[in-house]
C-alpha cells in the first residue's frame, strides 16, 4: 500500500510501518534491515516518495540506506540514529531540500561523500568549472555525535546553508582548517574526542556563537580566539589548557563559560582578563580540577560577579585591585552578590 491521504497504520513485508499524514514516513524502532527497508521503500512507489518530508528510521537494524532514498526530493528532515550505518549513501547528496540530518549513535568511519561536489562540464579550455559544493544546500543541522569519525569533511565550510554541527564522542583528531571559513556556522559541539589543537585562523567564523571542545586535549587556544564577538557560549572544560588568551573582556556576547578540569594556575587566571570579565555573565565554571588550591564550590554561580567566581578563599583575593572600594555598598542585587562573596 501507499501512504494514503489519512494518516494511518499500514503493513508491508514483516514489520509495520505508521504513516503520519502524506508528508511523513515513520519508520522507527521496527528492526528492520537493509533489504526489508528496500522493499517497503519499492512497494510505496515513486509518486509517494516524492511527496516525504519527514522520514524516522531510528533504532533499526540498518546497515545502509538504499538508492530509493534520492527519490525524496521533498524531504526536509532525515533521522536514522541508533542504527548500524558504516557510511553515508552517495543518494544523500541528492536531497536538495534536506535541512536536518540526524546520523547519531551509528558506526560512521567518514562521511565524504557530503564532501563531493557535483559533477560539472568540461568548458572549451578543457578545464573544469568552479567545483563549489552545490550539495545538500539547505542542510543546516548534522548531528554525527557517538559514531567512529576520525575527521570531519574538509569541504563543510561550502554547505551554503550549515549553521550546527554536533559531532560529539567521535576519534577525531584535529579541526581542519577551513571549517572556520563558514560564514553561516553557529554552533560547533566537538567534545569527547581527541583533538589537541584549535586551529589558528578560528576567528574567522565570526558567526559562530557556541563552541564545545570539553574532554578533549587541548593545551592552549590561539591568540586571536578572543576576535569571535559574536560568541555567547564557551565549554573548555576538562582539557590540558595551561594557559589563556587575552580579550576576553571584549567578547561582550559571552554569557557561559566553562573552564574547569585544566592546568590553569593561580597566577595565570590573575595574569588574565577574566576578573574583569563584564558583569552580564551567567555562569562562570573555573575551580575544580586546576591547579591552585582547595576551596568552597558551586557548580553554577548566578547573581555573582565572575571576579568573585575565580577566587574562592578570601586571602587569595589580596592581590587583585578592590573595585568596589569607596563604593556605598547597595541594598539590591549587587548588594547581596558581595555579602556571599564575604560569606565565601
């Protein structure tokens, strides 16, 4: 049967299939495989393919998706997570109109065939034309986290439309270079692998607003890391950093961040800029796990300047200039910021 034009249960070969409306084929949790997939995919016919915008593969059996899957040209939304896929069909590239591409939780080893741009004539010189990705143009969201990645495709920066891109517990290894070359990407959640190095030229994805490179290797950012103003959100933790730019007072976005588990010292938090850090910050993470004493904690302070964040012991405050002296101290919630600071 075909998808019919009420949404409704319809069975095909040995497992069933719900069809929610004309524009959705749902798929998931039946533990199907490739060849069953194949033929429910036959038996709905070209006509009805083309008119899926949604299809839900997750928690099957499957080793791969079949060319049918080109025939989607409406498709907007791909979720096949928790599967068994090894790589991406070459088919994928086909979807023109494919915003969110959901592959967590596979055994994906690379995903170059997102990497390939079209084929194009050969001009009267004999060379060929600009090769410019013209593939998945309206991709803007790839998750890829929990799978067996060991780089990511160089050539992601070309998808003209690709604002997000989660690849979380990968074996990734280093950030190409060109990534950051995107003008339209906005979040970056790269945490759980094995990178050491952030490349140099970071600043020049100006859009970007979140980064996450948690549970990484990383020993240092580069100098110009501070230039992204449009950043709102940094997670560093649990990483090798033993040393930080400066600049982070400009980011004047900035709202969470999070630097705990490092080798940062003492000294070099005091040689910084964060105590300065303007005071619209919400959350400001820095103590446990680096190097300069024990002390009292919270996971999260709110309502506290991120200068009372970094120093934990009132002795190791002496240092720092006061800038609050000779300032009446208020009854609001600047006021009762500082009375828990002395409590701390």
């Amino acid at each position: 049967e075909g998808i019919g034009s009420e949404g409704r249960c319809v069975r095909m070969g040995s497992a069933a299939s719900t069809v929610l409306g004309p524009t959705r084929l749902e798929m998931s949790k039946k533990q199907i495989n490739y060849e069953e997939l194949l033929i429910q995919l036959q038996l709905q016919g070209h006509s009805n393919l083309a008119k899926v915008k949604i299809l839900d593969l997750s928690g099957n059996k499957l080793c791969g998706l079949p060319p049918e899957i080109s025939l989607m040209s409406e498709l907007v939304e791909l979720q096949c997570k928790d599967n068994w896929l090894k790589e991406i069909p070459l088919e994928i590239r086909t979807l023109s109109k494919l915003k969110i591409c959901q592959l967590k939780g596979n055994r994906l080893e690379n995903i170059y065939h997102i990497d390939m741009p079209k084929l194009r004539e050969w001009t009267d010189l004999g060379h060929r034309e600009d090769d410019r990705l013209t593939v998945l143009e309206s991709l803007q969201l790839m998750r890829v986290g929990h799978n067996k990645l060991r780089q990511l495709p160089e050539r992601l920066h070309e998808l003209a439309s690709l604002s997000m891109i989660v690849a979380n517990d990968n074996d990734i290894t280093m950030l190409s270079d060109k990534l950051f070359l995107s003008t339209t990407l906005l979040g970056l959640v790269i945490s759980n692998n094995k990178i050491a190095r952030v490349p140099d030229n970071i600043a020049s994805a100006a859009s970007l607003r979140t980064l996450v490179l948690s549970f990484n290797g990383i020993s240092e950012l580069p100098e110009n890391f501070c230039r992204l103003r449009n950043m709102e959100r940094v997670h560093l933790d649990n990483n090798k950093l033993n040393k930080v730019p400066q600049g982070w007072m400009f980011m004047t976005k900035l709202r969470h961040v999070d630097i705990h588990n490092n080798q940062l010292s003492l000294d070099t938090i005091r040689g910084s800029d964060f105590p300065r850090l303007a005071p619209h910050m919400v959350t400001f993470i820095i103590k446990p796990g680096n190097c300069y004493g024990p002390g009292p904690f919270k996971e999260a302070f709110r309502g506290l300047s991120p200068r009372s964040m970094v120093h934990l012991e009132k002795n190791d405050d002496d240092d720092l200039p006061d800038e609050t002296a000779g300032k009446p101290k208020g009854r609001g919630r600047a006021g009762r910021a500082r009375k828990k600071v002395e409590e701390l």
